[in-house]
C-alpha cells in the first residue's frame, strides 16, 4: 500500500536522478585529461519530471485497475556540454564538474530528506513514533 506514494515515488525518482548524474559528473572528472572528449550532462530532474508528466500511464493500485506500462518513467539522457575546450579537443572543466557534484549531492541529500520525513508522517499517523 505504502509503497504505491507519489512522495515516495517521486523521492525516489530525485535520488536515482542524482545518482546517475554523479556518475556523469565522475565519468566527466575521470577524462579530463583525454584528448578530444566532450563533457556530458543529463537534464534537470525538474525538466525531466515535468515531461514525463505528460506521458504518465495509469498505475495499477487495485486489481480491477488497468495494469501500469512504466512504474518510473523518469528518463535521463545524456547530452554533449559545450565549453570553451582545451587545445586537444577537450571540454571538461574541472570547476564546472566540482560545482556540479555540489549540486547533485544537495539534491540527493533532499531526496532523502523528503523520504525521511515522509517516513516519520506515515509512523506518526500509525501511532509508531
């Protein structure tokens, strides 16, 4: 029952985001000395979340509902950055990718926090605090 929560849901989709967005961001770090690679990085979770809003599928929360096509449409694609690159062809930053992994750490420590919280709701509103 309580794992069909859009809060959960959604926290959960923040916390994959900025997990996928850290491997990025490393990936990026990891070949900032490779000539000619090009910096990559994936959509705001924000962005994201609000396209995959109109592609929602009905979810199943009874077993006389229709059945769910995606439980967790969120989709991260990777996009080229451009920068102002290096002699050899490379585009990483190393200070842009620092600032990035900043970022994502904030909202990974969000998502986190709003599953906590969440979780402290729901054991107040059983009486288990």
């Amino acid at each position: 029952m309580f794992e069909k929560l859009e809060i959960f849901r959604m926290a959960h989709g923040l916390a994959t985001h900025a997990g996928t967005r850290q491997a990025v961001v490393a990936r990026n770090v990891a070949n900032a000395d490779t000539p000619g690679y090009r910096a990559q990085d994936i959509a705001a979770f924000a962005d994201t979340y609000r396209k995959s809003g109109d592609e929602m599928h009905l979810r199943k929360t009874r077993e006389g509902h229709m059945p769910a096509r995606d439980p967790l449409p969120f989709r991260t694609d990777l996009q080229a950055v451009d920068g102002p690159g290096e002699p050899n062809g490379n585009s990483v930053s190393l200070e842009e990718e620092m600032l990035k992994a900043a970022d994502t750490k904030s909202k990974h420590d969000l998502a986190l926090a709003v599953y906590r919280s969440s979780l402290g709701i729901i054991r107040t509103s059983l009486g288990r605090s």
